[in-house]
C-alpha cells in the first residue's frame, strides 16, 4: 500500500518526448568539476502500517462475530492514561446497510491501540465490561440509545467521544432503502432502552427518521452508545469541538448550501452536557463578525424546534454556510478552523435560502464580487471550498485558505497541471510535533472538472492529505502533501498520538474494481508513523540550499525530487546514460530508481549529483 504514501503519480505524464536539449548521455567524470551542488535522497521516514479494514477484519458484537463494516470516517480517540498502552480508536462507518448482528444503519468500530519495541503500531487483545473479547469490537447502539446512521464526523475530548449522524433524514422511506437500511420503521420510543438523561422526554414516541441526524455520545472503552445530543437539535451534524471551559461546545453541519448552520451550546455544568443553552450564529450585515441567537432547546418543552430547527433558523435569519464540513481548535493561537467544503454552482440555492429569511455569510459575497456575479447568480462558481477561521474572542467567520487554483479543463492537461492543488476540504485536524503546529486538511471531491483532478481521461478521483504549517502564510504553495488515497477513495480521519510521532487516517469507498491490493480494495484504517523526522526534514529542506541556479532537493515523504521553480531537466544514472526528462516541472519522480548515485542536469547546463539511498 505504498501508493498512499505520497507518490508521484499526478506529476509522472509530464515526462516531456521532447529530449534532444540534453544529450543522451554524459560522461560523469567529467562532469565533476561542473557540479553545482550534491543532492542525498535518504529513505523516507515515514512508515505505514494498515491498521483497520473493512470487510476484512471482524468484530465482535452481542451476537457474535461480524465482517466489519465499511465506509471509514472520523477516527475518535482517547489516550490510555495508564501508560499500558496508547489507546483506544473508534471509527466511524458512513455507509448505512441492514445487518443483523452489527445493527442497521452505519456504525462504529473500537480498538486498542499498544506499541512494539521495534517502534510499530499493534491492535492489543482486550475484554469489555459486557464480556466481549477480541481485537475489534462493534459499538453497541441498538441496545442503547437507538441504532445510528451516517456516521461521519465527530467530536473526541477529554476521554469521551460523539459520533455525527450527517445525510439529513426526513422520511422512514429513505431510510429503509427498500429493506437494505432500517428494516424496523416503526415508531421509536425515546428512554426505552435505557434513559435519555432528559427530563420529561423518556417515554415520547416519535418517527423512527427522527431518531437519526443528532450528535451521540458513546462510551469509547466499553464500545456502546451513551445518549442522543436531543438538547443540540436535530442537524446535519459533521462534527463539533469542546472548549478548555469543559461547557462551551462549537458544531457544524453538512447541510444545503446556503443553510448550513454553525451553532453553539453551552452547558450550565462544566462536563454535563445534558443541561444549557443553544445558540445559532447570525452574522452581522457586511462584517465578518456575528451575534450567537439563543434557540429554545428543552426537549421535553420544544421538541418540534429541535427535531426541525432549520424551520425555525430562517425565521431568524440565521447565516447559512455552504456545507460545513469538520473543524477542530489550534491550541496555539485558540481559534477554530473550519472546513466548507463548498457546492459547484450554489447561486439557485441560495435565492432560495435567501427568499425563506436565511443571510449569507460576507466571505460568500466577497467571492462573488471578485468574480463579478451576484451572490444568487447562477454564473457564480465554488468548485474548490475552503477553511475558514473563527474566532471566539469577537465571533468572526473569514476565509482562511481558499482551495484552488483555478483553472479549466483544457489547463488541467498533465503538463500544465499545477504541483498544488487543494480542492473540497472535507477532514481538519492540527499535528503538534516538534515545538511545531501543522493544520491537516484532507479532501473529499466535489467532482474531477476544473482541476479538481487532471484530465488525464480518468473518471474517478484521488484525494490528498495536506499539511500547513502555521507559521507560514496560509497559501497553496506552502501546503505540504503527506498522503495521496487509493483510487476513487476519500482520505478521511486523521488521530494523532504517541507525541505526535503517529498519525492514524481513514481510506474510504475506493474503486475496488481497478484496485488489485486486498486491502485497498476497501475502507481502511492506516498508520503512518516518522512525523517528527518529516517535521524536521521539510525544516532542513529550506536552509543551506545553493545560490545562482535552480534548487534542488528531496522530497523526505517520497522517492521524489523537488526545484525551486518550473524548469526542463535530464536525469542521467552513474554511466552517463540519460533516464529521465521533464520539462517546465517543479518534481521529477525517482521512486522506480535503484539506489545510487544519479546527475540531475537542469536548463542553462547546470549539473548536480544525486544520491539515492534505499
């Protein structure tokens, strides 16, 4: 599974026909005294490990061992503070399917994590307080609070986890998808099972569908539900962060463009999130800045609000996003970034959002004006998304890094297409390694048009995982690649632990018909272990590099070489024997090379040694 590792794959057809500008072969020693510098490809640091995959592993349920489901997600995790091990991961499973042992719907599946002398990640044995023993463990929700479905996002703090119920659900048809969803329709009877924690509503009987879209607690090390979120309203939940208050919750919904919402809560008790106010934000007029208007969230008193709050929101004239995918808190700087994954042509839905009372956030306006349309115009276009910031300490929202660059079809050809480009940001999650704070954005693909992948004639997608470090300026250029998913896959999920060393990331729903790899074939769950000497390499990469002529020098993730700016370049093995050109290319890739010593010659006839090292 080395392809999800970064490699070259997008940069590799650009290798130019066109070689007559250097010549076939060199003779390197005479090349010596001509050596502009002498670059060393060392092995990467990186080390990847498949953890989890779906379809393929079991788990264990009340009624015996299952297939594992698919779809991986958000990865929760809480950190064993005995020391004994690393700790527990719990994954989400998007896709909604029948299964009798498992529970209908999506899902999610648990494991412990423990770590070996050699430094690899293992899946440790374990026994739950219910007397389930293995490896892989199911998330008990129909015995608890009522199966779940579209489990996508999350929220992991302080020892507990939230799973997010996403695809908005307004009928028991859809959900049954002619028997292969929810097979049982009937009405479900909240506090049945076990109590709500909600005074007054244990008892209510209300339509199955409705029972699905809340944020749900789980209990992370015993693999079962704890509680339905009835309090934080019923939403198209992606995911939520907790504030160092221990009452200030943060969430942000998946919903239509133009009628997303952001919202907050806050609990009376710090840690008790079963009482305290709900808010929805409103922006102010033509500012960046907003106001937090209190929702009626009793849910025993208003329930219909919190069951159908969208109703009441445009009532208000909430602010409606387009498609607030996941966000997470730097604890550097306290300010919570925000994926919005954005809608190819959103103009119709938002005269529509606009005429029901709903307002449009100022970012969306200004995106606009620069491209000359209306915000309701149908020409208007958001085909890339973007993060955005928001900041407690004056309750602003603006764009923080924009996806792109633009370009069309006819430009997104292999030999024009761009090193970097960052399109529908769909995970978020912040990498602290090394005294350093790295912004993680992984893609979910709105489409492959205009960039989004290059027109190679492939009509599936390849979704990457970026880093940023926060302490340049938030550009496409300082985006740093880490990993690229499977074909046809989302890249998804994202845990760091053991001091930032290890990263855990989801591959979800590949094109398992043009993948030959067991585990690629399906959802997975995959370490990559070596941060901190990434961290430090992509520092090395910036100093000491040659003045006067085109830079090269290593990528440390991937069998690659980078330059300093677009040039023609020859790559030539230790006989002299060309084996490579590009041309106007920023990468050149090396991964099919052998160990050894190779000469890069760029234009103008400037020469350098590479030494490759397995």
């Amino acid at each position: 599974m080395r392809s999800l590792i970064l490699i070259a794959a997008l940069v590799a057809a650009a290798f130019a026909v066109r070689a007559q500008d250097f010549p076939v072969r060199i003779e390197p020693v005479t090349m010596i005294p001509y050596l502009q510098g002498r670059v060393v490809v060392p092995p990467s640091p990186l080390k990847y490990q498949n953890i989890f995959v779906g379809g393929v592993d079991t788990v264990e349920t009340g009624t015996g061992r299952a297939a594992a489901k698919q779809w991986h997600d958000y990865i929760g995790y809480v950190s064993d503070a005995s020391g004994s091990s690393l700790g527990w991961a719990i994954v989400n499973h998007e896709m909604i399917e029948s299964n009798d042992k498992i529970g209908d719907g999506g899902g999610m599946t648990m494991f412990k994590l423990g770590k070996k002398a050699d430094g690899t990640i293992e899946v440790l044995p374990q026994t739950l307080s219910d007397g389930r023993s293995g490896k892989f463990f199911n998330v008990d929700f129909a015995n608890t609070v009522g199966e779940t479905g579209m489990n996508c996002g999350g929220i992991s703090w302080s020892g507990r986890v939230w799973t997010a119920e996403e695809w908005y659900q307004t009928s028991n048809k859809a959900i049954n998808a002619d028997g292969k969803g929810f097979r049982d329709t009937t009405d479900f009877e909240i506090g049945k099972m076990m109590p709500s924690g909600f005074a007054g509503l244990d008892g209510k009987k209300i339509k199955r569908y409705e029972n699905l879209n809340w944020m749900v607690e789980i209990d992370p090390k015993n693999a079962k539900g704890v509680r339905k979120q009835y309090n934080w309203g019923r939403q198209g939940f992606e995911a939520g962060v907790i504030m160092d208050d221990q009452k200030t919750v943060y969430l942000f919904e998946d919903g239509d463009a133009g009628k997303s919402l952001l919202s907050k809560f806050v609990a009376e008790t710090p840690g008790d999130f079963t009482k305290g106010d709900l808010y929805f934000y409103k922006q102010n007029a033509g500012q960046f800045t907003g106001t937090w208007v209190k929702v009626p969230n009793n849910p025993a008193t208003d329930w219909d609000i919190l069951v159908a709050p969208h109703a009441w929101a445009k009532t208000q004239g909430i602010t409606g996003f387009t498609r607030l995918e996941w966000g997470q808190i730097n604890k550097t700087d306290g300010k919570i970034y925000i994926t919005e994954t954005g809608n190819d042509k959103p103009g119709s839905r938002y005269k529509s959002a606009m005429a029901e009372g709903w307002t449009i956030p100022k970012h969306t306006y200004d995106r606009a004006a620069a491209q000359g349309f209306a915000v309701d115009s149908s020409a208007y276009w958001d085909y890339y998304g973007r993060v955005l910031v928001f900041d407690p300490t004056d309750n602003s929202v603006k764009s923080f890094i924009e996806g792109g660059p633009y370009i069309t079809d006819a430009q997104a050809v292999p030999g024009q297409y761009p090193e970097k480009h960052l399109s529908n940001p769909d995970g978020i999650g912040f990498l602290y390694v090394n005294g350093k704070t790295f912004m993680v954005i992984e893609e979910d693909l709105n489409g492959i048009n205009f960039g989004r992948m290059p027109n190679t004639g492939m009509r599936g997608t390849n979704c990457e995982a970026w880093l940023l470090d926060m302490s340049k300026a938030p550009t496409i250029d300082n985006l740093y690649r880490l990993a690229i998913s499977p074909y046809g896959s989302e890249i998804t999920g994202f845990a760091s632990f053991d001091d930032g060393n290890t990263v855990l990331i989801n591959s979800q729903h590949p094109d398992n018909a043009t993948i030959g790899d067991a585990a690629a074939k399906n959802s997975l769950t995959f370490a990559i272990t070596g941060m901190k000497q990434l961290v430090s390499s992509i520092d090395k990469d910036q100093e000491d590099r040659p003045q006067g002529v085109v830079n090269v020098f290593p990528n440390p993730t991937s069998s690659q070489l980078n330059f300093s700016e677009p040039t023609d370049a020859a790559l030539y093995d230790a006989s002299g024997a060309r084996v490579r050109v590009v041309r106007n290319a920023t990468t050149v890739d090396i991964a099919d090379l052998a160990a050894g010593v190779y000469y890069i010659r760029t234009t103008g006839g400037a020469t350098q040694q590479v030494v490759i090292q397995r």
